[in-house]
C-alpha cells in the first residue's frame, strides 16, 4: 500500500512507468510487508489494555463455523471460502469447518445448542483457540460460545477489522480502522475475569483518578466513556484530513480534470489495473483487502486530454457497516467520479455475486447513478464458459488481463470514449505571448486544428466553458 497521493504533474505516469514486463513497478511496501511474519505456536490471549476486552487479534489455529439460512449449497460453499480467505488473510491456519442449516441463526448461541457440543469437541480435538463465525453476533452470542468453548470467538467483522487494522498505513487510514474498531467495540465491552464490575472512586480506584464521575462508576462505565471520547476525537481529526482531501478534488473540477474511480471487489485486480494503466507501482499481492488507502494518479488519453485514475479500497459480501461510515470520505471517491471502472474477477466461482455485493455498497455511498464501465479481468485464468455467460449477461464490459496486458488496449479506448468530452467549439487566434492557454487547451480540451501563424497559434478546438471564457477576445469567425 502506499500513502494518498493526488499528483498533478505531467511527468509521474512517466516516472514510475517501467515498462510492460515490469507495470507493477518496484514493489517495496509489499517486500515490507512479507518481510516480518507471524511465529507459528504463539497462542492467542486475550489482552487487557485499559482493562478491558480490548480484542487485538492474532489469530493462529482456528475453526469456520456457518450458518446457512439461505440460497444453494453452492452459495455456502462460495461464503465459505471467502471467509477461509478472510481468516488466511489475517494470519490464522484453518483447523475445521461447521456449516448448520437453519432457517435463522440462534438468538442465544448462534448455531444452536446442539451444534455447540459438536463445536466444543472440534476445538478440543484440533487444538485450535479461536472460533471465527460468518455473520455479525450479537454480544449475548459471542459471550455464550466463548463461555462453552473455552476459546475466544470472533465474528466476521471482527475478523474484517483486523485484516484492515493490519493493512492501514496512511494517518487517514489507521484512523478511519481504529474509528470503526471503536464503534464496533462499544456495543461489546464485558468483563474480563470480573476486574470490570468494580466500582471506581477516588484517584487510586483501578487508575481512574481525576476524570471519574466519581463513587459509583464501574470500570466498564468509565472505559465506555473513554471510547465515547475517542470517537470524537476520531471524527474531529477525520474532518479535517477530508478538508484537504476537498480541497485537492476542488483544484481537479477548476482544472476540468476528469476523474476515472477504479472499484470492485477485494482481490479483484484493481491496483494491478491501475499499475498497467499508469505504472503507477502502488502495492499488488494476492490478497484481500491488500489496498486501503485511495491512491490517485494522472495520465492522459491518445489525443493528450488529462484525467485521474484512483484505485480505491475493495469491497465485500457484507461490508461491515460501521467501516463503510468510516471509510466514507474515501468512498466519496467513487461517488465523486466522472466515471467507475467496475473491476470484476472473471475467475472467481461466483463473479456475479461480486457483482452484486459492489452495487450494494455503490448504493450505500452514493454511487450508483455514476456512469460505470464493466472490466472482466483475469481473463487469462477465467473458465472460458464463464467468460462467455458473463458477456451474455454483461454485452458492454470490457475483457482485460492485467497481468499479462490482453485486452488494456481496447480498455484504453474505451475508457477514452466515455470520458465527458469538451462542449464549446470555437477556432481562436492565440498571441504567442499567451502559450499558458494554448497549453490548457491541450491539457483539457480536444484539438482538431493547429497552425502557427505570424500573428499567433491558430486553434480550432472543443473546450470547457470557463476555458471559453478565457479564450472569447482571441476568437476568430
């Protein structure tokens, strides 16, 4: 991953690029990131850090566990998968799979008290210390598994949240991950080993000191508090970094800069994407959730008009909602585009599905009135058939591969096509003194005529109306 970066300079497409044996560019955070790996037999603990259940996850030996309410076997195979993917991705070696059929998840226990007994034996013969369930419990679920298994359950947005909390490197991004862990966290305090049900009173009572209400509060009130601040803290300094992030969008729409938002589902190919378009080198590794924060780079079109492309963070099958709220000025990205390249693994056992998943989350951020271009990428991996059923279904999208550059040059055209393109015509009569016009019209309009003459650079172009504007007094009949 590398830091938000918003580059208006006409030579770092240029820069970066390295060719097409090498578009992903020198991958140095990636090396970073395989440098320091998890010690295998370290056990999971669960640490008190201001004596509370604060979960920082480290997961190692686990157990799937899925309820299957709905839909095809097929389709619980597929969640499955994913969440086995989700767990490898934060570290964990999966030990065993339960999948229930059920026509709702048990209020108390989730699976259900039979299931638990199974649970609990799978646990003790495989040695394994943490349950990981598909779906968001309830904090009554996650306590009574935990008090029957003996081992700490985590649920499949806890389990989000560490993966993002591991990847977050920019100052936003970290903040934007502890702000939903917080908010997640909130509605699941509890008592460890009883040390929060005490009262607090007095500087010496369990450290609270000044700032307690005083005689009365218990450790779990005053720590529900301090999570209340936090948060506000969070959202202060989030508002912030937006304003900035604003104010780079604001000089883009003065320039009239086309902006191009790459999105899709996690591991879907849309950093490897950018890297081919713009050999932007951002990190690339097989992975889910490998890209959190947004990185934006310019580059421009056959005929030199200039335009954005941000790679923006994956989404998912149930994306944690609390996320989706913090991540919300990242996501305005998408909603802000002129245009989203909707990147789609063509490869996966159920690409519509991804499909799906990502319109609903378009929906939820605002995005699904923007134009979108279909890209069906891995093809070079993808089942022929499935290719097939997908341009039946999808007549419009695009076939690429970006790792291997099958298909990135009719991308480019197409992508081109849709770009909004200037309205006003004119034919002007530029004075050589005036060349940073003539360089905006080559910079954000579409030349069809140029002549130097001995009275200035003559133009026959189509522009934006500001660029017009401008331009009125030079304008020839």
């Amino acid at each position: 991953m590398t830091e938000f970066h918003d580059t208006l300079h006409d030579d770092d497409a240029a820069d970066n690029y390295t060719g097409e044996d090498n578009y992903d560019g020198d991958q140095v955070d990636l090396a970073a990131r395989h440098s320091l790996r998890r010690v295998a037999g370290m056990r999971t603990e669960l640490e008190d850090v201001t004596e509370v259940e604060y979960r920082q996850l480290r997961l190692e030996r686990v157990v799937l566990v899925s309820v299957w309410t709905s839909g095809t076997e097929q389709d619980v195979d597929n969640a499955i998968a994913e969440l086995k993917l989700l767990a490898e991705t934060a570290g964990s070696e999966v030990l065993h799979t339960l999948v229930q059929r059920r026509s709702h998840p048990d209020p108390a226990t989730f699976i259900g008290r039979g299931k638990v007994e199974e649970l609990a034996e799978v646990v003790r013969q495989t040695g394994a210390d943490t349950v990981i369930c598909d779906g968001e419990l309830e904090p009554a679920q996650l306590r009574n598994l935990e008090d029957r298994t003996k081992v700490k359950v985590v649920d499949r947005t806890a389990l989000i949240l560490d993966i993002f909390a591991q990847h977050a490197k920019s100052a936003e991004g970290k903040a934007q991950v502890e702000l939903a862990q917080l908010q997640y966290l909130r509605q699941r305090l509890r008592g460890w080993g009883g040390n929060l049900s005490r009262q607090a009173g007095g500087r010496a009572a369990g450290g609270a000191g000044i700032g307690g209400r005083g005689p009365g509060e218990t450790k779990i009130e005053t720590d529900r508090r301090r999570i209340k601040t936090r948060i506000s803290q969070l959202r202060h300094k989030l508002r912030e970094m937006d304003s900035t992030r604003e104010s780079k969008r604001a000089e883009r729409r003065r320039n009239q800069v086309p902006s191009v938002a790459i999105v899709g589902y996690t591991n879907a190919g849309k950093s490897s994407l950018l890297n081919r378009l713009t050999g932007a080198g951002v990190l690339v590794e097989d992975a889910l959730f490998a890209t959190l924060d947004p990185t934006t780079r310019r580059t421009e079109t056959s005929d030199s008009r200039i335009y954005t492309l941000t790679d923006t963070v994956g989404f998912v099958r149930h994306l944690p909602h609390d996320l989706v709220e913090a991540f919300r000025s990242t996501l305005e990205e998408s909603a802000l585009a002129d245009l989203l390249l909707h990147v789609v693994d063509a490869s996966d056992a159920d690409p519509e599905g991804q499909i799906a998943a990502v319109n609903t989350v378009l929906g939820e951020i605002g995005a699904s009135k923007v134009p979108e271009l279909l890209v069906l990428n891995k093809a070079d991996v993808a089942d022929d058939a499935t290719l097939l059923a997908l341009r039946a279904s999808h007549p419009d999208a695009v076939v690429v591969s970006a790792r291997t550059g099958a298909g990135i040059d009719e991308l480019r055209a197409v992508l081109e096509e849709r770009l909004p393109r200037p309205q006003v015509e004119l034919t002007v009569l530029v004075p050589y003194s005036r060349g940073d016009l003539v360089d905006r019209i080559h910079k954000t309009g579409v030349i069809d005529a140029l002549e130097h003459t001995g009275d200035g650079t003559l133009v026959t172009a189509r522009v934006q109306p500001d660029l017009a504007g401008d331009l009125a007094e030079f304008v020839r009949g």
